[in-house]
C-alpha cells in the first residue's frame, strides 16, 4: 500500500479513525497561487458539480484513484 503524505495547513484538521482530512481549497475573496480571487457565490454555484465531475484524487497525476473528495 501506498502512503500519501501532504501539507496540513492552518485552519485544517484531521481524524485518524476516519482517515479524513479537512481544509480549506477555494477561499473566496482570498488569492490563490496564480492571482485570481472568486467570491462565494461563484464557488457555491459551481462546487457539487466540480466535485461530482473531478472529485477523484489520484497518486501524483497517475490517474489511479486512491481518493475521493466528499
């Protein structure tokens, strides 16, 4: 099997029972790493349906599923 090591950031948390983690990916208002800011309101509108469409997390762009984000 493989382990899959990330970053927690602040604000973050996580439950080892469940082999859950938490945090925050889209902060609206708030820059991301390329410079562009969405508001609330555009993430709700399109949030379920990105994560039902892309909500796969793969190992190092492998595409092999070892994840899902709920």
């Amino acid at each position: 099997m493989t382990e899959l090591t990330a970053p927690i950031i602040e604000g973050a948390t996580k439950s080892n029972e469940q082999r859950v983690v938490t945090g925050p990916v889209l902060i609206p208002g708030e820059p991301d790493l390329d410079g562009d800011m969405v508001d609330a309101a555009t993430i709700e509108r399109v949030a379920d349906g990105l994560i039902e469409s892309y909500g796969n997390i793969d190992l190092q762009h492998s595409l092999k599923n070892v994840g899902k984000v709920v």
